[in-house]
C-alpha cells in the first residue's frame, strides 16, 4: 500500500499530464463523431456572449457587402413575386399555409470558421427562439449547415465545411443523387461522392438539395460542378463542386425547420 | 506571490481574449493562423511548481477550445508542451536552467528563438494532428504546422520584444 503511495508522488506530474492528456483526447474523439460533443461548445452564455458583443462591432465593417447580398435576394424575391403565376390576391386563401411544410427562422452568424478541419459556426439564436437540432441552415444563396448544439440564445452550426458532415444531394436536371462530403482543402470546393455511373454528367451543372433527408428541403442551389472523375472501381462518379456561397463570408442566414420531421422520422424507425 | 498570481490572471485572459477574437481571424492565405497563447505557457515562472503549470495550461488551452468548438485539441498539445517544457528548457539554455536563473527577459536572443521554435513546433504538430484526426493527411497536418508555426514563431517574438520594453 505504501508503495503504491510512494509511487502516485513519484509520478505525480507524469500521472497528472496523463489524465489531462486523455481527458483532452476524449473531447478530441467527441467532437469528431457526430452530435457527441457534450460540454466543449461555444454555444453557451459565455462564449456566444463574447462572440455576440465582438459581432455587434465588427457586423460594423461588413455592412456593405452585407447590404449588397440583402438587396441582391430582394430583387430576386421580387421578381418571383411579380411573375408568380397565382397572383397574391387578398380574397386567396390557401389551404396549404395552415399546414405549412417549412418553418423559416432568421439569425446572424456571430462566429464564422473555415480553416480548420472541422468548422463549426455559431449564430444568435437557440432554445427561447425554438430552435432544435438537425434544423438546416441556408443563406440567400445556398446550404450553410445543420444545427447542432442549442443553448438558450445560441446555437452552434455544423457546417458543410466539416469533414465529419454528411448531407444528401443531387444533380438538378435528372434526379440521380449522392452525398456531399468535404475533404478538408479549400472552402470554395465541396465533394459529391456516389452519383451512379450512368448519370449524364458536365462541368458547370447544378447541383441541389435532394429533400430526401427531411432536413432541408428539395431544390435548394449548393454549387455547380468544377471537376469530375470516375472513383477506383469505376462504378460511380467523384465530382468536385464549386459552392454558390462565399463560406469566408457569412452575416444572414435563415434556419429551415420541417414541421413534419418528427412524423417522418417515426415511420421510418418503426 | 499574491501579486506574481494577479499579473498572470491577466495575461491568462488577455491571452485567451486576444486569441480567439483576433489571432484566430486573421486567416493568413486562407488557413493559415497564428497561435501564440502559448506564450504563457513559455513565459511561466521557471521556478514555480511543475504541477500547477500542467493544470493551468490544461485549463488555457479548454477555454480556448471552448470558444472554437474544436474538442479538446488545443487543451492536449498544450499540456504536452507544459509537461516536456522542462526538458526544452534544459536543451535551450544548457547550464543557466540548470542554476535555476532563467530570466526570459535577460537571456540571449539566439536561445530564446531555439526555445520558442522547438515549444511551437511540438505544440502545433500535436495540434494539427489532433485537428485533422486522419494519419493518410499526414502531408496537409505538417503543412499546416510548419506554415502556423512559422507564424506563430514571429509573432511570439515580436510581442516578447514589444512588452519587455515598455516595463523596463
């Protein structure tokens, strides 16, 4: 017994730095698999408080380019608007909206990320605006992520940008579809992996959402294509897609939540 | 003692604020980042208790994985470099550690530079190891630990130089 006392103070430095060390390796692991991170978040009153505060200075900087994107979507609602086949008469009424498919919520990214491996960002909104997880992400101009973590007033996004991250797409002009993954290079570039070998392929094609994740819905732009190659086994297509959004350069961006997801994912797991 | 343990509260805040809200934007060529909280680490009193240096650093480095979301790899590699900074100390500076007198403000610049290089290099390649997780992109981790490192290195040295002035 003695001994072994004499041992812990012996080594009591070595013990120490190897209980931190695996401590730190554990966080290491969780936060590599999917939705297992526990307490290493910034989506907590401490963190998104810094984060909040550096934001409503530096938001400062960017509002032009900001302003530019704002009203760059606004011409474009508009023009839907006015050319929308069924015209937004008062006397309508549309018995779709009482049973909306999609809940659209908006939020500032108050922490952006891109260098590393796995980036996770993180917006001003959480559990007191009923924001959950698995909700997508977007901005005006494509897919931005997956929520997370949720605090009371933050939430952190796991975005496209996250080697971990896997997200169901497909080509827009035939409905073959295959998954969006990232290696980790550069942040202008995304992966789509397993396109079948028979899809007719081109660089400058669009690539979309697929809606089969019951996460974000169908049609929404990802990029178009920049390069493509058969894999090893020359059964389906690696295709390098260059993405509508400027990831570097995020303020606005709307959360989607599908009303109907609980239901979908219950049929499915019975 | 009471005032040594103010001034690195200081610096152990500063460090970390001063980290994630400014050095962790700079985004050098897109990727490219510099990490020098480690300084506390290197400029931690040479005589103080080795246990408590592990512990400290364990907690800089979880605050700052904290604010980025990343895990726990900052709080590894700087626990690392904290439990075999006495070794570091004993290669850079030879016979001064060994008479306990390391004051870092009065050593020679040569071994201050071998000192710092060989903590960031351990430091950042720990790091990036952790970060990408994958051995098969073991090209991209030491790409990205020697571009960081060099960077780190600069600014590390520029702010010891710039502070030691102003209290002299």
């Amino acid at each position: 017994m003695q001994q072994i006392i004499n041992f812990i103070i012996r080594n009591k430095n070595f013990l120490l730095f190897f209980l931190l060390f695996c401590l730190s390796l554990v966080f290491t692991i969780q936060s590599h698999s999917y939705h297992k991170s526990k307490f290493i978040n910034s989506a907590n009153f401490l963190t998104g408080g810094v984060y909040n505060s550096l934001n409503n200075i530096s938001s400062y900087f960017s509002l032009k380019s900001q302003n530019y994107i704002l009203a760059e979507e606004n011409r474009r609602l508009r023009a839907l608007l006015n050319n929308a086949s069924i015209s937004p008469d008062s006397a309508y009424i549309d018995s779709t909206a009482f049973n909306k498919l999609y809940k659209f919520y908006n939020a500032n990214v108050i922490k952006n990320s891109y260098s590393l491996a796995d980036n996770i960002l993180t917006i001003n909104k959480g559990k007191n605006d009923s924001i959950k997880q698995d909700f997508g992400v977007i901005s005006s101009k494509g897919i931005i992520g997956i929520i997370d973590k949720t605090s009371n007033n933050y939430a952190t996004v796991l975005s496209i940008l996250n080697t971990t991250s896997k997200i169901s797409a497909q080509l827009k002009k035939s409905n073959h579809f295959g998954t969006l993954s990232w290696n980790g290079n550069t942040p202008e570039n995304v992966q789509l992996t397993d396109i079948p070998k028979v899809a007719k392929v081109k660089i400058g094609d669009t690539i979309i959402t697929s809606g089969r994740s019951s996460i974000f819905p169908k049609n929404i732009g990802i990029g178009v294509i920049k390069a493509f190659q058969l894999d090893a086994a020359e059964n389906y297509y690696e295709i390098e897609v260059n993405l509508f959004n400027d990831m570097t350069n995020l303020e606005h961006v709307y959360i989607i939540e599908n009303v109907n997801k609980q239901e979908i994912t219950n049929l499915e797991n019975e | 003692m009471n005032n040594l343990f103010s001034i690195y509260t200081v610096h152990f805040f500063t460090l970390v604020l001063a980290q994630v809200l400014i050095f962790n934007n700079i985004n050098f060529l897109g990727y490219i980042n510099p990490y020098p909280y480690i300084l506390f680490i290197a400029l931690f009193p040479v005589k103080n208790n080795r246990i408590i240096l592990i512990f400290i650093s364990f907690l800089l480095g979880l605050s700052i994985d904290l604010f980025l979301d990343t895990g726990g790899i900052h709080a590894g590699a700087s626990v690392c470099i904290a439990y075999a900074r006495p070794v570091i100390l004993k290669f850079a500076f030879g016979t001064i550690y060994e008479h306990q007198t390391v004051k870092f403000n009065a050593v020679d610049f040569g071994s201050k530079l071998m000192y710092f290089t060989l903590l960031t290099a351990i430091h950042h390649v720990i790091l990036f190891s952790f970060e990408v997780f994958n051995i098969s992109k073991i090209i991209l981790i030491l790409q990205k630990a020697l571009f960081s490192s060099i960077f780190t290195i600069l600014i590390s040295i520029s702010i010891t130089i710039v502070f030691s002035r102003k209290t002299r």
